[in-house]
C-alpha cells in the first residue's frame, strides 16, 4: 500500500463501535414536508434543520430523495378533480431549488395522489384516481344502495418514464377496477365466492357509502427491488395489498401472467381477512393504515413489512408483519376458508402518547433503528432495536406525511462537463450541524465506486484505490478542486468546486469520474462520517 493511503488509514483508526452505532440516533438526514407548507425540510441527528427546498406548491403529499441527490417530490397542483387528498403533479428538484422535472397527471378522467416511490431504473410510480360513473360501478355489481355519488373513484397505478422537462410515458398500468369481485348481484359483472377468490377485491367492502365516492383511499405505494413487487396501503378495506410488477400491462389488466401467474391479481393481502369474507371484525389487524413498506436488503428485518396503524384499539401502532415465503421466494397460500398468514406481527411498538389519526409511517435504519412519523402530532421520533427512544423533532403542530431517512450528505450541482468547452461543478458537503469546525477531504477515483476501501469510519469508502485517489489524499486542495475551508462551517457544511480546462483530448469522452467526503473527528482522529459517492462523466 503506497505512503499516503497508509496516512489516511492511520488517520481513520479510531470509530465507533458497532454497538454504540446500533444504541444511538442514525447519523443521517430525515426528510419531510409540512402538508400545510410549500417547503421541504432536511433535519440532522441533533434536530437542525441543514437544508430546505422551497416550492410554489404544496405537497401532494410524498417526498423523497434519490440517489442521486434529487429531491422527488409530489406537488397538489390545484385540482379540484377527486377526493380529498388529490396532488396531481410530481418534480425532480436540484439542491439549490432548480425544478428539473414538473410533470402532471391530472385530466378529467383521473388525478395522481399521496404518495410515488422511485424504481430503481429511475422511474416512479404514482397512486392515481381515476372516475367511474356510477351506472359503470353498478354494473360491475356494486350495490347502488351504498352508490350515491355521480362519479365513483377507485384507484389505478401507473410507472411513468420520465421523457422531457414536463413529459413523461406511462410504460406500466394496474388499475383496481380490472379485478373484482361481488356477491351481490348474480345478473352483474364479477359474480362469485368472495371467500373463494381472495386475490380479488370486493366491490362492496366495506359495505358503506364511501367519502366522496373514494373506495379504497390508497395512501401509500413501495417497491421491492428484489421480487419486483408492489406494496399499497387500501385505507378503506384496512389492509396492504401486494401486486406482481413482473406482468405487462395487458398482463396486469388480467388474471394470468407474470412471475406469479396471477397476472394483476392480488398475491397477497394483510390486515383484515372479513374483506376477502375469511374473517370477521375480531380479526382484524389494521386500522386505517399508512405507509406500509418493505425493508430494504441489508437491514434488520429484510424483506419484512413495517406498516403504521393509525386507528388501533389503544392508539396508533407501529407493525412488522414477516411475509410467509416459501423456498422459492413464492407467497405461501392459505387453505380455503383461512385467512392470509401471519396470524400476528413479528414486533410491534406503540406508547401512550402515540396517536395519529391520519397520515404517518415508520421506516427500518441500517442500524436497525425505527424511525416514526406520527403525522397528525407533528412528531418524529427514532427508537433502538430495545424500543428506547433516541432521536425525537417535533414540527410546531404542522402535520407531516412521512418522514424518510438518508444517509446522503453529497451533491454535485454538474454532472457532466465537456473536454471541448471545459467547466466546473460544486460539491457540496452537509454532514450535520454537531459536525461544525471538523476537518474533512474531498477524495476523489477515476476507475469507479466499489467495493469500496475500509478507513475504519462507519461505513467503506465508496472509491476504488488509484492514482487518482493517491493525489486528493496527498494533496487536497489542489487542482483540478479547490476547496472554500478544510473544515466545515459553524452548519456542518462546506463547499469545494471542481474544474477542467477547455480543449481536453477526446479520448477523455466517457470517463466517469467519482468523488466522496470524508470527515474526521475533533482535531483530525478517526473517520467519523464517509459521504455518498457522486459521478462528474466527461462529454464532447
């Protein structure tokens, strides 16, 4: 190992331990947005606000950060169409505000709403309403008794490829309306056994006359990456739904096709079996849920379902529900008659102070914290894998959607430069405000991100080792970056700027070049904090 990458390794010797990791507060960011508000708020560990994207919108309701940095956030784009909660556009935002993409899905015959989430391809899938007359809903044997609104509004799913500035391509669909069941009428669509048929959706459950014809209120969409299914929330029927992706979308619109060979068939369901007609009140689980999502791979609880009951007896709580899989990844089907398993979550949480009516959600940290957003209170909190509470912020009564974690302290506001004209880009670096005054190098690798080289700090740095690496360690600050401080601000921040000149050889066009942060502790020992990494490429 050469000289330089020796010293820094020396330098990053000392970190916390993993169990000191697992017993404190994450020492990423939580995003969130006031549903009352058109600003987007980025909060450290210590509960300061680090960043905030304005907007002329307010939210619509959901916002996240993508890898990249982007903030991607749903906008209520003042519609009138649908139910209560519509959005009806979603855009891509640069750190310092720029709006990079403003598209809309709001027309007469349907409106986007609550919640997206971004796939891995970089499209996003958007919750939609989309209205049926109430002749059409009667038709597919709803019970005109519990049918008194003009315009019935069941939901549809759409993944929308972004194409422009404004524009987008629907490339997948799945609508609600495609898989029915009812045993109401015989003479209507959709007749049969609802118990028989727990992969369809009952056009009369529950047997109310829904708010403003809204039937299921999906409030919140996920995507697993690793089976390339759908995880929504259903409000009204008081359960999770889960879809096979794998299908087309003639595929989805039927009942063959995909992976699973259902088609758009439910592959599972979870929360109250009385609305597939195998159970009763007693068995129900989940109270006007929100935000059921999967834990990511890697994390404590991998592949499991946490979701926030908001209505349970006693006040909210906070579930994890182990999907029942066989060997082969398939869900495990119930005998006929019996409910979907688990017959109980795996750990729950709930407190005396935990109620939120509405909105809300609860997301797995590596560490294996559990980050909460009790919505309708304002209040977020994290607890350790022992339930005790180590991180809390509270919103001065603004109502929060969700609230998300990211370990993300990165951004470059370029990236791309050309060899012809030359150009810069900026870093910048926002560790968090109890990182104030800490010495930090930007380093940087031309031959890629993984998998990356143990300092000893909390995490790899995501560099690969080479010439490249070798210069920023032994000479920061120097060209091509030039930095503002080698320490970060009384914020926790810092800027450094990177430059090429004009009239580069062109054998240089397709070179991706990656950068990522370190931050020492107080006067220069050990690695307390590796950044993201992010990639300038070099064009014509």
């Amino acid at each position: 190992m050469d000289r330089p990458l020796r010293a820094l390794t020396y330098l990053c010797a000392v970190a916390l331990s993993a169990g000191a990791w697992a017993q404190s507060a994450g020492t990423g960011f939580r995003l969130w947005g006031p549903l009352g508000g058109t600003d987007t708020y980025l909060v450290d560990d210590t509960g300061t606000i680090v960043h905030t994207w304005p907007s002329q919108f307010l939210p619509g309701a959901s916002c996240y950060l993508q890898p990249d940095g982007l903030l991607l956030r749903s906008t209520k784009v003042g519609s009138q169409l649908g139910p209560l909660g519509d959005g009806g556009g979603l855009q891509r935002v640069e750190l310092d505000g720029t709006v990079v993409w403003d598209y809309r899905y709001s027309r007469l015959s349907a409106i986007s709403h609550h919640d997206v989430a971004l796939m891995p391809n970089g499209n996003v899938l958007m919750i939609a309403w989309e209205a049926r007359g109430r002749a059409d809903a009667i038709g597919n044997g709803r019970d005109p008794a519990i049918t008194p609104d003009l315009i019935f509004w069941p939901d549809h799913i759409i993944e929308v490829q972004q194409t422009g500035p404004t524009t987008g391509r629907i490339v997948w669909q799945w609508h609600v309306f495609d898989h029915l069941i009812q045993d109401f009428d015989p003479a209507r669509a959709n007749y049969g056994v609802v118990a028989d048929n727990p992969q369809l959706i009952d056009i009369n459950h529950p047997y109310e006359i829904p708010d403003s014809g809204d039937f299921n209120h999906m409030n919140s969409i996920d995507y697993d990456p690793v089976h390339d299914w759908i995880v929504v929330s259903a409000r009204e029927q008081d359960e999770f739904w889960i879809i096979d992706h794998s299908t087309s979308t003639l595929e989805a619109a039927g009942h063959t096709g995909g992976r699973h060979g259902k088609g758009g068939d439910l592959i599972y369901r979870w929360g109250n079996p009385e609305a597939y007609g195998r159970g009763t009140p007693a068995d129900r689980q989940l109270f006007a849920q929100h935000g059921p999502v999967f834990i990511p791979e890697g994390y404590p609880g991998a592949g499991n379902i946490l979701v926030f009951s908001n209505q349970s007896p006693g006040g909210s709580h906070v579930l994890e529900v182990a999907l029942p899989l066989d060997a082969n990844g398939d869900f495990i089907e119930p005998p006929a008659g019996v409910p979907y398993g688990p017959a109980a979550p795996v750990w729950s949480y709930t407190n005396p102070f935990l109620n939120s009516a509405n909105i809300s959600n609860a997301v797995r940290l590596p560490n294996g914290n559990t980050l909460i957003c009790s919505g309708a209170q304002g209040w977020m909190f994290e607890i350790s894998p022992s339930q005790q509470l180590v991180w809390q912020f509270v919103t001065n009564l603004q109502n929060a959607f969700h609230v998300h974690y990211y370990d993300h302290h990165l951004w470059v506001d370029e990236r791309s430069i050309s060899v012809t004209l030359g150009g810069s880009a900026q870093f910048d670096l926002k560790a968090g405000s109890r990182f104030a005054g800490r010495p930090f190098l930007l380093l940087g690798s031309l031959t890629g991100t993984g998998p990356g080289i143990d300092i000893g700090g909390p995490r790899l740095l995501p560099l690969e080792y080479d010439g490249y690496l070798v210069f920023t360690v032994s000479t920061p600050n120097q060209f091509p970056l030039a930095y503002t401080s080698p320490t970060l601000d009384a914020s926790g921040n810092a800027s450094v700027s990177f430059s090429l000149p004009p009239g580069l050889a062109s054998f240089l066009i397709g070179l991706r070049i990656h950068h990522a942060a370190v931050v020492f502790g107080a006067g220069g020992a050990g690695v307390e904090l590796v950044s993201n990494p992010v990639t300038i490429e070099l064009k014509l």
